[in-house]
C-alpha cells in the first residue's frame, strides 16, 4: 500500500503563485512516476504533469512555461510550482504516484486551489 498526502492548497489571486506538494510512503523501494492531475467543477480530470524518476518532465500544453514540475527521490516527495494563475484553474488538484512501470496508479486525497480576487 502507498500513502499520499498533500499541501499547499489555498486560495490565490490572478496572477498568483502556489506550490503543492505531496509526499508518498508505504512499502516500495523508488518510485517510477510521480504526477499531478486536476479537476475543475463540472469537469473531467485533467493530467497537469508528470515527472519521472530521472526527472524527465512533461507538461500540459496550458501550463507549459508556468507550472514545473520537481521531486526529491530521497523524501518521496513531488512538486508542483505554479505561477500566473489564472481563475479558471481553480480545481481540485490531485497527486498520483506510479510505482514501477506495470503497476496501478495510486491517488492523494486532493487539495483545493481557488484562483479568484
């Protein structure tokens, strides 16, 4: 089993930066891929970014140049920088881990951003 717990939700203005964070635990070794995904109300889930074990980052089109992605192998630990938010961004954002490259997805409980003045 892996936990997953995340931070760094909150409420920002337009143009705003926040950084998430999520942190993993449980019985593994490393940790092939780490990612963030979000949810908007009425929405379906979106993939946000992904990050492997190398550091090989993936990106949203929207959010390239914006958001990055950044994890620390030795806490289990995954980021999410975001900057230049902007209000229809607001969603709930969740953190996946994936623990090697054939294994299930495992989810964080969610973190609320809210972009709004």
């Amino acid at each position: 089993q892996v936990q997953l717990v995340e931070s760094g939700g909150g409420l920002v203005q337009p143009g705003g930066s926040l950084r998430l964070s999520c942190a993993a635990s449980g019985r593994f070794y490393s940790i092939y891929l780490m990612g963030w995904y979000r949810q908007a109300p009425g929405k379906q889930r979106e993939l946000v970014a992904t990050i492997s074990s190398g550091g090989s980052a993936n990106y949203v089109d929207s959010v390239k140049g914006r958001f990055t992605i950044s994890r620390d192998n030795a806490r289990n630990t995954v980021y999410l920088q975001m900057n230049s938010l902007k209000p229809d961004e607001t969603a709930v954002y969740y953190c996946t881990v994936r623990i090697t490259v054939a294994s299930s997805d495992y989810w964080g409980q969610g973190t609320q951003v809210t972009v709004s003045s």
